[in-house]
C-alpha cells in the first residue's frame, strides 16, 4: 500500500511537471492568434482613366501592408454596409471647377440620407480617412478639391491623413491627354501605405 501511494505521488509530480513545462507554451498560442485584417475601402470617380489610375496606385500602396484588405470602386458602387464596415476610407476625386466632381459630393451626401450617419452618433467617427484628386492644370484647384473632400471627412469626426503632398496625393492631367507620371503614382501609393500603417496603429496598437 505505501509502495502504491509513493507511485500515486511520483506520478502526481510528474504531471504537475509537465503540465507547468506546457502552460506557457499553450498561453503562446492563445496570444500568437492571426491578428484582425484591416479594412481600407478606396472609392473615386473617373472619366478619363486618370483618378482611377491613382485609386490602383493607392491600392498597391496599402497592399503592400500585410494585414490590409482592399476593396476598390467607383463612388456611385458603394454600399452602406461595406462603408459603415471600414477601417479606413480613401476618396479621389477628378477637379471640376475648382471643387470635388458632382458625384463624388453625392457620395457623401448618401452618408446621411442613405447610411443614417448622423450626429450626434457619427457612424465614421475615428475612421482612417485620406484623399486624392486628378486635375488639369497645376493650378486648376486641386488643394482646394482635396480640402473639401478632407473637410467632409472632418465633419464626420474621421481621422484624416495626408501623404504624397500637403493635402494627399495629386495628378496633373493637362487636356485629359496626359498620363498619370510615375513620379505622381509613387505619391498615390505612398499615401495607401501610410493609411495602412496608421490604420494598424490605431486598431492593434502597434505596427505590425
């Protein structure tokens, strides 16, 4: 019998043992879970090709951080849901007069008549927002196009980021025949990469 117990209380040990030698390795596992995608949803509106040619730059720029997951679309696409269902949020714009084109301030509009994006709530409140414009000339009203596309954000209470330039990133496009130049697309994929990151910040705390 007293053989049986020192058996009983060796085993005991052993497993007690082994079972501390394994916590700490079980409590890795729990905390090395796959981190939360980061949502970026990059919307515009184009006629010529051109802002749609620095919405795929920005892409490209946010693709290059891992956890990003990028959905790409006219404005007139957008749905409520998958709006109210980003991280961040990303506009670009053709400048006509000096302003954001007419469909994408409908865009925005929809934010409340459609979305029910409301004060005091302000569903987009502490979102990752960002713009993007394409325009004529040098001076046909691009900064003055990016700041009312960063003041609707502002008025959601989003977070707005800039890159690429003071305001976001720009193109000039002369009479519609110019291509976007390379140097303007390094600018649009620099601002995607930027919100990537700061979206990461903002939801896991730290760069991934």
């Amino acid at each position: 019998m007293e053989t049986r117990s020192k058996l009983n209380l060796a085993a005991f040990f052993v497993m007690t043992v082994l079972l501390a030698g394994a916590w700490p390795w079980v409590a890795m596992a729990q905390t090395n879970k796959p981190a939360e995608k980061i949502k970026i949803l990059i919307v515009y509106h184009s006629r010529e090709g051109h802002t749609e040619a620095m919405a795929k730059a920005v892409a490209e720029g946010a693709k290059k951080h891992p956890l990003a997951e990028i959905s790409m679309k006219p404005v007139s696409d957008v749905k409520c849901a998958e709006l109210l269902a980003t991280d961040a949020l990303i506009v670009g714009s053709p400048v006509y007069w000096s302003n954001m084109a007419g469909e994408v301030k409908t865009f925005f509009d929809r934010f409340s008549t459609d979305c029910g994006v409301l004060p005091p709530t302000f569903q987009m409140r502490d979102k990752i927002g960002g713009a993007f414009v394409t325009g004529g000339e040098t001076s046909s009203g691009k900064e003055i196009a990016l700041m009312t596309i960063v003041a609707a954000m502002l008025g959601n209470r989003m977070i707005v980021l800039s890159e690429g330039q003071a305001l976001g990133a720009a193109a000039t496009t002369g009479d519609g025949k110019l291509p976007v130049t390379e140097k303007e697309l390094t600018e649009a994929r620099r601002l995607g990469e930027r919100v990537a990151q700061v979206t990461t910040m903002l939801k896991h705390g730290k760069t991934k």
